[in-house]
C-alpha cells in the first residue's frame, strides 16, 4: 500500500537506475524512511516498448538492465511505502494509436505492482480516456519537455486528464505569468478537473537554453551504443563551452534561489511540488538528497555550494539581495538586463582573475579535432597504432603552444606521440613504455593483422629516425610508471595517459604522475569506453581541483574515423 502524501511532502525525487544494491539498502532507503514526510514521490525512467529511449539518453543497453531498474525502485517503494512515479517523456515516439494500445498492454505489470502515478508526454493518449479507463487509479503527470508557459495550456491540460503539470523551468524568473497561471489552477479546481503544479528546481541548465530541446532529441532518438549527447562531439557548442566562458554562469542557471525563503514563496504561491534532479547522474541525486535534508533542519540555504560561490567571487550582500529581486520578473532575457555579467565581472576584474588558459586551449583543440585541423599531416603516416587521426589532431592542438612539455604514458610504436609533436615547435616530450607488453592488439579482429609485432621498442626506434621533430625534443623511458621520474625543470604540462586500465594499477598510476605534473595540467585519458576507465579517473580526480573535464565517447569502438575509443579530458590546478 502506498502512504497517504501529507501537505508537507513537497519534494519528488528520482531513482537513480545506476545505484547498486548496497547503496539502495546502507544509504538511499534509511534515507528515504527518515525523511518519507517531506517526499511526495519517487520518479524513475522506465523502458518498455514503444519507450525505448529517452530524453536522458544512455541509461540502459539492455532490457535486462531497464527490468532490473524496475524491479530496484519497486523494492524501494516495499521499503518505504513511498509512492512511484514512472517516467515516459520521449516526445518523439509517434503518437499513434497503435503505440498507445502497445504502451497500455505494457504498462500493466507496473500497475499491477503498485504504481499509480506516471509521466507521459502525448496529450492525445490522454484525451481519448483509453488509459484511466483501463487504468482508473492512475494519476497521469505532464513532461516538463511540452514547456507549459500559459495558463491557457494549463486549462487544455487538466481537461484532457491530466492531474499534474511539470511547469517550464522558465517561469521561475517570471513571477507575473506566474500569478496568472495561478488563476488558471483556481478555475480548473471550479470546473472539477483540479491540477497539481510540480517545478523543478536543481537541474543547473541556463534558463532559456536555446539547445535544450535538441538535447533531447539527440537522446531521445539515439541507438545502440551511440554516445548520449553530452558524450558526443556536437555537444561540444553547448553549456560545455559556455559555463567556461561566461563567468556569470552561476547567475544565469534556471534553479530556484537557493535562499529558504524563496522556495517557501513558491509553495506559497500555488507551487505543490519542488521536482528535484539526478535521475541519470548519482551526484546530483546526492545534492538532490542533502537539499531534502537541509529542508528539514530549517536550513537557510539548500545550495551549499552557492555561498562558497559568492565568498570565491567576493560577492557583498547588497548587489546579491538586488540579484534576488531583479530575476523574479527578469525572464532570462539576459540581452535586456545583464546585471548578472556586470555585477560578477566588476567583482574578477578587481580581482585580476582569468580563464585558466588551458581550459581555453582544450575547447580549441577539441573544435580543431572536429574539423580534422591541426599541424599533423595523416598524409603517408603510417605508424601503426591504437588511435585515431581525431585523436592525434587534437592532441597535436594540445601541443601547439610553444615550448609545451608533453608526456606520452604507453606510447607503444608512437603513433600519439609522434603526431602530436608533428609542426610543433620547442616542444619536450616524454615517451613511456616498458614494453612488456609486446601483443598489444585492438579488440576488433579485422584490425589485429596490423599489429603482429614482434620488437615494439625497436619499431618505436625507427619511426624516431623517419617522424622526429626537428624542433622537439623527446625522450624515450623504458620504465614501469611507478619508476617514472620527470625532469622537475620540466614537468608535464600535457599528459596522455594510454597505459593500463586495470582500476587496481590505473588509480595507482595516476596519482603517482599527478604528483609530477605541472600545477596546472591538462589529462587526457585513453579508452574512455572502456568500462571502469571514467570511473577510475573520476576516483583519481575525488580529492584534486578539477576546472575542466570533457567525456567524449563513440558509437562504435576503436573507430578510425571518430574518437577511437573515447577520450576523457581533465583540467586540474594543483
């Protein structure tokens, strides 16, 4: 049986499919008991045809995955007796009849175990009545993807059968329209079809972002092992590149002030429900976790992170309170206004502080990389390696500046190493490999006749003497890593790590190199679609100042003609 929701049930929070068991039985449910009073429900993504996909992209690759997903948050509501909330919000799956009778015969299995709430995102479904008639108990919820602004959408809506509205994140900073979608809500609860208005308040995406909506259509309709969208080079235009570049980022995010007061006025003002984010990332879920609780202290901030931000700019309180005020009415019309970016600007310029100018160097590089632009020439290269020209372009960018120190961890013949010095001047580079592994091979069996090789060193000799860079220096080291010692005159500044991925050796050796590396230092890590590799580097990165990171990943593994097999790119300052 699901718990009677109290008016003090204001958040709904997502399952996260990812969680593994011991989190959901040590963590999430004690969690959830302890503060079930606050939660109206539990939101998380469901798979079943014809809702293959999503607009949150690669969550799942198997059914298997997105039944076991199921099965984990139908355990947590048994534990917790919180109700669940099945998410469909694929705005591109047609929306025929023929899908909605699929869907309907689909559904059935988490009826029957108990879900009595879900988001759909076809009106027409709704309109024809065929689901509360076969489902009469089912309260049917909006996707915040249909953007509802007006209160005219508001009355369609809760005619058509809908009980629960995801408002658009935008009328957040416009309190005017606000006030008149309430009296929209007023007349739909006189004419008995009553509404309940959800905002979401966490997602940290810029307020109007005009690429959201292809966003989500990439993940929506994406297949196979396509990369989701923020794992993929076209992302590359997108909130990646412009939270580096616009230093009033934080300002401009279509999240609820994170003062107490404000979501207060917000529930006071016709809101019902704050929708917290996280259902396709564990640590935004966690963030989502630690607003519920410092709901229920009675803190005064749900953002933490937000107050060291304005210590980190040396923001004062009088320009913040005018912030507050100013983005009730302003609409994210941020062409009109602009105070965001005058008032934090003011504030770095006094303090002499820039862009960390490798960050700038690695979004040029990866632009270059795209465009198949850089100082190597794949003309007549013929260094057999397990890489891609995309890869070596960009690496080569990386390397462009003059007098960079690289260091080429797992160099093998050099395919990476002696693109990447290729055109580049006054360049010192490292090249590390102890060669104990003569039968390194691609996976693919098609590409393994190259790599018959029997003297690897020797063969990394002789593309020396045919590739060398005259105007760069490199040095071979016939070491483990662990024995790797960098000239401290010249610590690396670049470092390509295409070594072992073992997590029990990786982790190990990226410490041990970090500890030699310049203070600020550019990471690029190797095989990023590998399993275990991006969650290795991110336990390396746990305790290090990280001001950049890009995961690039591909559709098919050790592609020529993408990104090989994945890169992960990492800033870090010391």
């Amino acid at each position: 049986m699901q718990q009677t929701i109290s008016q003090t049930a204001v958040f709904s929070l997502p399952i996260n499919p990812k969680l593994d068991p011991e989190y959901i039985g040590e963590s999430l449910i004690p969690f959830l008991n302890k503060h079930k009073h606050l939660i109206y429900d539990l939101y998380f993504t469901s798979r079943m045809p014809p809702f293959v996909q999503d607009a949150m992209g690669d969550v799942f690759r198997t059914t298997k995955n997105a039944q076991s997903a199921a099965k984990n948050s139908l355990y947590i509501m048994q534990e917790t007796g919180i109700p669940l909330s099945a998410t469909f919000n694929n705005l591109w799956v047609r929306p025929d009849q023929n899908n909605l009778t699929l869907w309907i015969q689909n559904f059935k299995f988490l009826y029957d175990a108990g879900v009595r709430t879900v988001t759909l995102p076809h009106t027409s479904w709704v309109m024809t009545g065929q689901i509360q008639k076969e489902y009469p108990d089912l309260k049917i919820k909006n996707t915040i993807l249909r953007e509802v602004v007006k209160p005219n959408e508001i009355v369609t809506l809760a005619s058509a059968g809908f009980h629960y509205i995801n408002l658009d994140r935008d009328i957040m900073r416009d309190q005017d329209a606000l006030v008149r979608i309430m009296d929209a809500k007023k007349y739909c609860a006189e004419k008995e079809t009553p509404v309940e208005f959800s905002l979401l308040a966490n997602e940290h995406c810029w307020g109007g972002c005009p690429i959201m909506p292809e966003h989500y259509q990439y993940n929506s309709t994406r297949q196979g092992t396509e990369p989701q969208y923020f794992n993929s080079e076209i992302s590359r235009i997108s909130c990646s590149r412009w939270d580096e570049y616009d230093s009033a980022t934080e300002l401009k995010r279509a999240n609820i002030p994170p003062w107490r007061d404000d979501w207060q006025w917000f529930l006071d003002n016709g809101i019902d429900v704050f929708k917290l984010h996280g259902r396709e990332d564990a640590m935004r879920l966690r963030e989502s976790m630690d607003i519920i609780e410092r709901w229920d202290n009675g803190d005064e901030l749900m953002f933490p992170d937000f107050e060291k931000y304005m210590q980190d700019v040396d923001m004062p309180d009088a320009p913040i309170n005018i912030w507050r005020q100013k983005i009730k009415t302003c609409k994210f019309d941020c062409w009109d206004c602009n105070y965001c970016e005058s008032v934090i600007q003011s504030k770095l310029k006094k303090q002499n502080r820039t862009m960390n100018p490798l960050v700038e160097r690695v979004i040029s590089a990866i632009d270059g990389a795209v465009d198949n632009n850089s100082n190597f020439d794949p003309t007549d290269y013929d260094i057999v390696g397990l890489s891609s020209n995309k890869v070596r372009h960009f690496l080569n960018n990386l390397l462009s500046e003059r007098g960079t120190v690289y260091a080429d961890v797992g160099c093998y013949m050099g395919s990476t190493l002696f693109a990447a010095i290729m055109g580049n001047t006054a360049v010192k580079a490292y090249a590390i490999d102890d060669f104990s592994d003569s039968t390194v091979k691609p996976m693919r069996k098609e590409l393994q006749e190259d790599f018959e090789v029997d003297n690897p060193a020797e063969i990394f000799v002789q593309n020396y003497e045919k590739w060398q860079n005259p105007n760069a220096a490199v040095g071979l080291v016939v070491k483990p890593i662990s024995q790797v010692v960098f000239n401290p005159e010249f610590p690396p500044q670049v470092l390509f790590y295409d070594a072992e991925n073992d997590p029990k050796r990786m982790q190990p050796n990226l410490e041990y190199l970090h500890n030699q590396c310049a203070d600020s230092y550019i990471l690029v890590v190797d095989d990023a679609n590998f399993e275990g590799v991006v969650s290795c580097t991110d336990a390396f990165l746990s305790d290090k100042n990280v001001i950049y990171k890009r995961l690039i990943t591909t559709e098919t593994p050790e592609d020529a003609n993408d990104w090989w097999n994945g890169v992960y790119v990492v800033v870090i300052e010391k």
